[in-house]
C-alpha cells in the first residue's frame, strides 16, 4: 500500500510502502506522487535484483490520517512482473 502523507507546513507529499525501506516518492500534488511512483518503483526493484518488472498504478483511496504533523491518505500500488 503506498502511503502519501501531506506535511501540514510545507505542503509537500511524501509516499512510502511499509516494507519497502528507502522507498519514497515526492510531489506537491497526489497526482503528481501517483504519477512519479511506478518509475521510483521500477528504479527501486531494479536496485533489488528485480530487474524488468512493470509497474502499474491503482488507485483505491483510503480515510485520512493524520498524527507528527502529517495528513495523509493510502493508495494501492500494484506491481506485475
């Protein structure tokens, strides 16, 4: 699940996926987040040992969070290999 959290501040989304450490994405729009993630994806597998994986988006959003001075919002990334 990709995670997209809005800094209250800055105003700037930041996304992440629980068990992927080092992966984020970031963007001043969830369009934007959602559009940059499968290519920081594809990068991320390939530094893995995951080479040629295509990466598709899929977004299902989820209730906002908020908590630490974020907001945010959970959107499935699926990967088809």
């Amino acid at each position: 699940m990709l995670k997209i959290a809005a800094h209250k501040t800055s105003g700037w989304l930041i996304a992440t996926i629980d068990g992927l450490p080092g992966f984020f994405v970031q963007g001043h729009s969830v369009d934007q987040v959602l559009e940059r993630a499968p290519r920081v994806l594809q990068r991320y597998l390939e530094r893995e040992g995951s080479v040629g994986a295509a990466v598709s988006v899929a977004v299902e959003p989820s209730e906002p969070k908020t908590g630490k001075g974020f907001s945010g919002l959970e959107h499935a990334l699926v990967v088809h290999a």
